[in-house]
C-alpha cells in the first residue's frame, strides 16, 4: 500500500499530530503507527475486513496492507452469508484451492491477477510492498449475490493519490470529513489519500446529519468528500439550522450527477467552498472532474462531468474499438495508470473491457470540446420502442424543472414498447402534477424518450451507501409502497 512509507514519515515528523478522528476518538500519527505495526507480524496474507467506522478500522487496514498482504474491505451492512461467502472464496485463494477460472485479471497474462504472497515473503515491517504487486481486493456493492472481485496495484493508488491531490488542492492543513461508510471506494480511498499526503482525516460511526454539523462547526473541517445525497442533507438543514460552514474550502462529490437544486443549496451554504465532482468507477479510478469555484457562474443543467484528470486520456469508442467522432455516444474509454489489475472472479467479460489498451466498465457518453458527458450505464439503459433511453438524461431534465428537487427514472416492462420510461420526483415544495412535469420537459427532452409515467416520491430510492436505485423505484411501484403516489 503506498501509504505507509509516509505514514512512517509523518510519525517521525509529527508524532503527536492528530491523524484520524472518527465519531470523536482521536488517533495521533505516531499512534497509528505504533498500533498498526504491533499488527503486522500477525497480519495474514489476505486480511477480510469487515467492520463499521472506527479507528480501529484505520489500523487494521493500515497492517493488512503492509509488505505484500492484501486486504479485502467487506461492508458490515451485507448479509452474513454473502460475508461468508467471499470469505470462503479469499481463504481458497490464500490456501491455494482457489478455482483457477476465477482469475480474470483482463490486463495481460491471466496469472498477472494471482495473489501477490504466492512464492514471496509477507514482510514483518510497517512498510510498503513493491509498486506491481497488488494490496486491495475490491468487491463491486450488492446485497443478494456475490460481488465481483478486482484486484489493485500499489503502484495505481500512488498514481491516483498524486493525481487527486493535485486536481483537488488537498494540503497537510486540510481536514476532510467523509462520513459515509469506509468500507465504500469513495471513502476508503479519502482515508488513504489524507494518510499518504499527512492531511487530518474525519469519519463518523454512521451518517447523521447533526453529527457531521457539529464537525463542520467544532473540528474546524476544510473539505468535504461524500455523495449528492449527502450533501442535498447537510446543506439545506445547515442553510435551516445556521450552521457556520465558511470554513470549508473544498467539496468533492462523487458517485451521481450534481442536480441544480444541490450545487445552488451547497453553493449557499459553504460560500467559500470550491465545489468538485467527477466521474470514476472502482475499476477504473479516476476519468474527468471539473472544480467550480466560489463567484464562478454555474453552468446550466447538463450531462457534461468535465475535462479528463491528470494522467488520464478518455476516448469514445464503438463495441468493435473504433474511436467516434466528437458528439457520438459510445463507450467512456480510458487509458492511464490507475486502471486496476482486473478481476478475481465474477468477470463476465463485459464489466471491464480493453481495446488495444483502453479500458471500459460500459459507461455510455460523448466527449464535446474535450469535455466529457456521461449518459450512464449500459445496463441502465431503456430500451423502448426501438428507442435507447438513459435514466440520466431523463433525470437532468425533471430536475431542471421548476418544484422538482430530485428525480429518478427507470424501464419498466411493457408488452408493447418492450419498455416505458417511468419515473418518480420529489417536490422542492408543495405539490408537483404530471401535467407540470410534462410541459416542463417539452424543450428539454426528445417527444420518445419522454415519462409515460409519473410519480410523487416523499424520497429517493436509495441503496445504503447513498446512491439512487432505480431497481427500488420499480419496487415501489410494483408494491404500491407508501412512499410513492401516482401522479394523474
């Protein structure tokens, strides 16, 4: 892991510094030192992490990464037996009965993804292990079936930590506050990018918003890294409730689009804040972002997601691997050295594809004037009447409608159409009709990728780390549930 060699170095330069603070416990650099390197003789090849946000969390993955172990970070919300069950498969592969058709690394030699330990020493020390070999397994987030597995180099994390910390402004004065779970990417990641550049890391034991109030005004936070949904909460009650958040200078949001309402209301809220967002994917790490700046005029409601990251060039290119001309839609394809290892297990060949160097997990977009416009998913996609719909577009465009906060919207199945576009919002205020939502998307949206359907939401469907799920739109819908009321 590439933190390490400067987690010891920041140890020896500021021992009694604070370096993480999570639900109010404080852990000082020299103490996560000293409490991490008492783990390591002890540490396991692979180490399977589950567990819920503490300082003992930082520890724990801190020693699981040293020399050449790995570590693999389960979310403790996941069934039991799903735990269990990645459990089994990481104790074949560190016992050697893993299946061999597991590896699936997708870069290069099918034995490039095999752990790292097979032949090796581990380490005893507190230290780094070579760039090329490989310190997490990442598990793409579900709840009901076995997640897929990836494998990262330290080498892509080193590269990534110089690149984010470089695009973002991150400095050793900064004190980030992620308080989503860390056992999501988004946060895992601030955590070890704040230990590789000696910057304060702040956490909660779970989202609350009157918690991360009370660090935004007592703990003297500077940066914010969590998701819109998070930050739609923490803005428009702070905004209600008065709290001082002048202080913070940097917003980084990740995981969805920022909606108008969002950026307008955090914009209010922390004036000073330079706000970011920016698309990635786990595999992938990170693709383009774009930073505005406190005083800068918002641009209007879009697709766009910025210019590409340091280190990172972004093509369009077709199934076969031709590159499309400017304003085509395609596949988002990157080539950088952030790109992971490639899968464990659970490939099926299309999650994450390489042609001739450039890699895709399948997201759909269009560059224009070099900025990159995110449609979504191919599996998000809406097929209807022959007609290819992405939910992002239709959700941009109800979002952008005056009385709309939010909105989501999904395929259901329809004998006719094959699918129809649905879709729920949830009013800024008062009531919403369909016939408002309709006449507000008349110039925004093409006649045939348009809502057959509407529905009032009392709120988002969204899965536990904060992100929309349209699969739970339609679930609601199916079930009549109460938090959902058909628009006429």
């Amino acid at each position: 892991m590439p933190f390490l060699d400067r987690l010891q170095r920041w140890a020896d330069d500021r021992p009694d510094e604070t370096a993480v603070v999570v639900a109010g416990e404080h852990l000082s650099w020299s103490g996560l030192r000293d409490q991490a390197a008492a783990l390591v003789q002890t540490a396991p090849a692979i180490t399977v992490l589950s567990e819920q946000n503490s300082t003992r969390f930082a520890v724990a993955f801190a020693a699981a990464v040293a020399g050449q172990r790995q570590c693999a970070v389960l979310d403790p919300a996941w069934p039991q037996q799903l735990q269990d069950s990645i459990t089994a498969r990481i104790s074949g592969m560190e016992t050697g009965r893993a299946d061999p058709g597991l590896a699936d690394p997708g870069r290069g030699d099918p034995g490039s993804a095999l752990p790292a330990w097979q032949g090796t020493g581990l380490g005893t020390g507190l230290v780094d292990g070579p760039a090329d070999t490989s310190f997490l397994i990442g598990l793409t987030s579900g709840t009901t079936s076995v997640p897929k597995a990836f494998t990262r180099s330290r080498r892509s994390w080193q590269e990534s930590f110089e690149a984010s910390i470089e695009f973002f402004g991150l400095t050793q004065d900064d004190k980030t506050l992620a308080p989503g779970p860390l056992a999501a990417s988004l946060n895992l990641y601030a955590l070890a990018e704040c230990l590789y550049a000696g910057a304060e890391f702040h956490s909660l034991d779970h989202f609350d918003v009157g918690a991360a109030h009370a660090a935004v005004s007592h703990d003297g936070i500077t940066r914010l890294v969590l998701v819109p949904t998070m930050l739609r909460l923490l803005s428009e009650r702070g905004l209600a409730g008065g709290v001082d958040a002048s202080g913070i200078r940097s917003i980084i949001c990740a995981g969805s689009k920022l909606d108008a309402r969002t950026l307008e209301a955090a914009r209010r809220w922390a004036p000073n804040a330079t706000i970011f967002e920016y698309y990635g994917a786990s595999e992938l790490s990170f693709v383009s972002g774009a930073g505005l700046r406190p005083g800068d005029p918002a641009e209007p409601g879009g697709t766009g997601i910025g210019k590409p990251f340091p280190g990172v060039d972004i093509r369009i290119l077709d199934d076969r691997g031709t590159e499309l001309p400017d304003g085509s839609d395609g596949n988002i394809c990157v080539r950088s050295g952030m790109v992971s290892n490639g899968y464990l297990w659970g490939d099926d060949g299309q999650a994450l594809r390489c042609f001739d160097g450039w890699y895709t997990v399948g997201d759909q977009g269009y560059l224009s004037g070099g900025t990159l416009h995110m449609l979504g998913r191919r599996s998000d996609m809406i097929i209807t009447a022959a007609t290819n719909v992405y939910p992002h577009e239709v959700e941009m465009a109800l979002a952008s409608v005056p009385g709309v906060a939010a909105a989501v919207a999904a395929g259901m199945t329809d004998d006719l159409r094959g699918q129809r576009v649905v879709a729920g919002v949830v009013p800024s205020h008062g009531a919403v009709t369909a016939t408002q939502l309709r006449s507000g998307i008349d110039d925004v949206l093409a006649r045939n990728k348009r809502p057959l359907e509407y529905f009032a939401l009392t709120e988002l469907p969204l899965t536990d780390r904060g992100k929309i799920s349209r699969q739970l739109l339609l679930d609601w819908i199916a079930r009549n549930d109460p938090r959902i009321r058909r628009l006429g």
